[in-house]
C-alpha cells in the first residue's frame, strides 16, 4: 500500500465547513479500510448502503454490460465520496466502484450519515451542491451523447480531463495521470482504435502532446473553442 498514516477528513470538500468537534465525531464512527490498486469496493446492485470518503488514491465508477463492456462514468479523488445514493434512498447500488490506485477510505454506516445530515445544517448543504453538480455532471454527458460525433466527444473528454485534474506547466496544462485510450473510449462509448486515431490526429495539429504518461494540452482555450464550435455555443 501507499503507506499513508493519518486518517483525518480534514480535506474532504463534504466536510469543509463542519465544525471540529463534529468531524472528529464523524471521524470517529468511520471505519478505514486501505484498499490496493485494481480491488473492487463496490459492486453494481450491491445491497449494502455504507457511505464511503476518500482520504488518499482515485476510483472509478463502472458498470459493465451483460458481455462484460465497461461504461466508465466518472473518477473520484482524494476529498471525494461515494456510496451517497444507496445511503439516501435505500436502492441497490448504481455502479461498482474500483480502485484505480492504492485507496485510503473511511466508511460511514447510512443510518449515522442521515443523523449527521439531519443534525449539521452545513454538511446538508455540501450534500445537497454536491448533488447539484452530479447531476449537471451527467446532463452534460448525456448531451454530449446525443448530439456529437465522436471525434467531438474525445476533445469534451480532453477539456474536461484539462479542467478538473490539469496542472499548469511551462508547456501548457498537464494531465498527468491520463486515461489510456480504452479507458477514454469507455467513457465515451467508442473504441479504443477511435480514440487512438483522433489523438494521433490532435498531437500533429499541436493541440495535444506528450510527457511520458501524461498529456499536455498547450492551449486550453483552442481546445474549449473546438468544443464550443461543435456544440454550437
């Protein structure tokens, strides 16, 4: 594993505005769990509804179809969390959630989830923007769906990936940790060979490059220009 000792939330969003003693009281009921790279902590349909934080590592949300295809839909980070569906409505779970990389979390029973709800005005607001933004979230995903090309889809990924993980650098803005085409491809509902092709196509039109691993996109703008050409915004 990472190695990581401290258990603290301190850096959850959730919990940003939580007064001390009631986050070292959340602490406190949390069970933590280190879990390694590629383990799976939730299934799809699942009927457990534990409400998980992410204190170190990435996940990844999933579901995989009757032939075993992986639709990708969303990543989650340090800070985030998950489980937050089945916690509130009591339904199987709505996706299976892997650990892309060696994961700290801290899982919270749903019945102390609603208490805290319930009794801390600010982690209800946190829980309810964060709801917000999920939403927004897949509303622009189904959009894209439905209305752009795939080549278009591949650079709404890009600048999303650019906007929300990006880095600057002398170069442009680094993703660092980047998909690989099929990972790209699964959130977009294409084909690796798709992807490989139109990023093959992006670096020569210098749009993106390469850093080992990573990709930089020297001119975020250009790249949201293209986006907004194909949205017609």
């Amino acid at each position: 594993m990472h190695g990581r000792t401290q258990r603290s939330l301190k850096g959850l969003r959730v919990f940003s505005d939580l007064p001390p003693e009631a986050l070292a009281e959340v602490e406190r009921r949390c069970r933590w769990r280190e879990v390694p790279a590629r383990s799976d902590i939730l299934h799809s349909e699942d009927q457990s509804n534990d409400v998980f934080f992410i204190a170190d590592g990435q996940v990844r949300a999933i579901l995989y179809s009757a032939a075993g295809k992986a639709v990708t839909f969303r990543d989650l980070r340090a800070g985030d969390m998950f489980g937050e569906l089945a916690a509130l409505d009591g339904q199987p779970r709505s996706a299976t959630i892997q650990a892309v990389s060696d994961c700290l979390v801290a899982q919270l029973s749903a019945k102390a989830f609603w208490e805290l709800l319930l009794s801390e005005p600010a982690l209800d607001k946190a829980v309810l923007m964060h709801l917000v933004r999920l939403v927004r979230s897949l509303s622009t995903r189904v959009y894209e769906f439905s209305t752009l090309a795939v080549r278009n889809r591949i650079h709404a990924e890009l600048l999303r990936l650019a906007r929300e993980t990006g880095e600057a650098g002398e170069r442009g803005v680094v993703i660092a940790a980047a998909p690989t085409h099929a990972e790209i491809a699964s959130r977009i509902s294409t084909h690796r060979e798709a992807v490989a092709r139109e990023m093959s196509r992006l670096a020569r039109l210098g749009v993106i490059g390469r850093r080992g691993a990573g990709v930089i996109v020297p001119d975020v703008d250009r790249l949201a220009r293209m986006v907004a050409a194909a949205t017609d915004e």
